[in-house]
C-alpha cells in the first residue's frame, strides 16, 4: 500500500513529497486507524508547513503544529522510504 506525504507552506511556499510502500498489515494496524481520528487543526500563523498524508485512498491534512508522536512517525516513515528509493 503506498503511503504518501506531501508538506507544503513555510516561508518559501515550497512542496515536498515524499513516498513509501508499506505492506497491508502495517496500514491496517497503525496508519489507517490513525487517519480515522485526524487532531484537531488549530492556525497559529502564516508561514507553516501543513501536511497531506493518504494511505491508499484515505487522506488527511494536518497542520505542522500537530505533527507529534504517531503523527511524526508516520511522515518519518514515508520520508525513509523515499530515501531508500532513491538509493536503489
């Protein structure tokens, strides 16, 4: 299942995407459950990061403040795995 994470905003209005394969069972056990509660988006200024994240179909986009615990993991995930990638 492809996991994706795509962080756009900050000062320069830069976009980042970054990508990874995870198997089913990983998605099922921690990823998409965690996109079935997003945090709360609360805007404290311009100039943030807000991310987009999907597993498979399932999307979310949560601003930079709220990227913490499972949240962080997660786009750690995707950015290890294009990194991987790209090494290949």
């Amino acid at each position: 299942m492809r996991l994706v994470v795509v962080r756009t905003g900050g000062l320069a209005g830069m976009r980042r995407t970054w990508s990874s394969e995870v198997s089913s069972e990983e998605a099922e056990e921690r990823w998409l459950p965690l996109l079935q509660d997003p945090p709360e988006s609360r805007e404290d200024g311009n100039d943030r990061f807000t991310y987009e994240i999907s597993v498979g179909k399932q999307a979310v986009t949560i601003p930079e403040q709220s990227l913490q615990g499972s949240w962080r993991e997660l786009v750690d995930r995707a950015r290890e795995g294009s990194r991987q990638t790209r090494r290949a």
